[in-house]
C-alpha cells in the first residue's frame, strides 16, 4: 500500500511539472529593467543604413592630425520606453580623446529609436554600437 501511495504521489508531482514548463513565466516589467536581447530589438527608423549614415555626419574635423590613424571604438547605450538614446557610454575608446567624445555627443543627439520589446511589452534595452573612424569620408 506504502508503494501504491509513493507512485501516486510521485505521478502526480511528475504531472504537474511538466504541464507547468508550458506556462512560461513572463517578467516584471513594472520596475525599470535593462533588457540586453529582448523579443523584438530597438528599431533605427531607415534601418541599419540609417544609423551608418548618421554616425557618418559626425563632425571630427578639429580632432584630425598628422599622428592620427583610423581607429576603431564601441558605444553601448540604452534605448529606453519612449526610444530615447540614454546612458551612452564608451564601451572600447579608440585611443583618442576627442574622437570618443565626440562621437559619443552625437549619438547622445541621435533622433528617437522605435523601443524594443519583451512579451509585447515596450522595455528598455542595451545597446552596443560599433564605430569606424575613417579620415577619408
């Protein structure tokens, strides 16, 4: 009877767990949290080709001389709720001063991002944006 009783216990545990893996948990969106790779990233409008072209029109003249190469650096930044840029960081620097700051006060100015989303839930999401800094355009 003991063993009767053990395996109905232990069928009714295995049943629940399975059918409970296929409800899956949505988060919290309540409280403001930083989503690194969200359902649905964060949207440019015009797209990728957009972004190029607006990291493009960065103004780096006054930061060129003789001793300086092409570099490379990382901005990450957060696309929040509204599809504000916020929190722009220099995640690699490129070595020189004003290219990074420079580059990293145009992104601050960058227009609005379509926001990312979790669940069909508009959240907040980290951004890494890799820059080529060319002499030649």
């Amino acid at each position: 009877m003991r063993n009767l009783l053990f395996v109905l216990c232990l069928l009714l545990f295995i049943s629940s767990s399975v059918v409970g893996q296929d409800n899956p948990v949505e988060p919290d969106t309540s409280k403001e949290v930083i989503f690194v790779n969200p359902d649905t990233p964060p949207h440019y409008p015009g797209g990728d080709k957009a972004v190029i072209e607006y990291m493009k029109s960065v103004n780096i003249a006054g930061c060129i001389d003789s001793s300086h190469t092409p570099s490379s650096l990382f901005l990450s930044f957060v696309v929040d709720t509204v599809g504000n840029v916020t929190l722009v960081e220099i995640a690699k620097s490129s070595g020189v001063r004003c290219f990074d700051l420079a580059y990293l006060n145009h992104l601050r100015n960058m227009p609005r991002w379509t926001p990312g989303k979790w669940y069909d839930k508009i959240v907040s999401t980290k951004m890494v944006l890799p820059v080529r800094v060319r002499f030649d355009d």
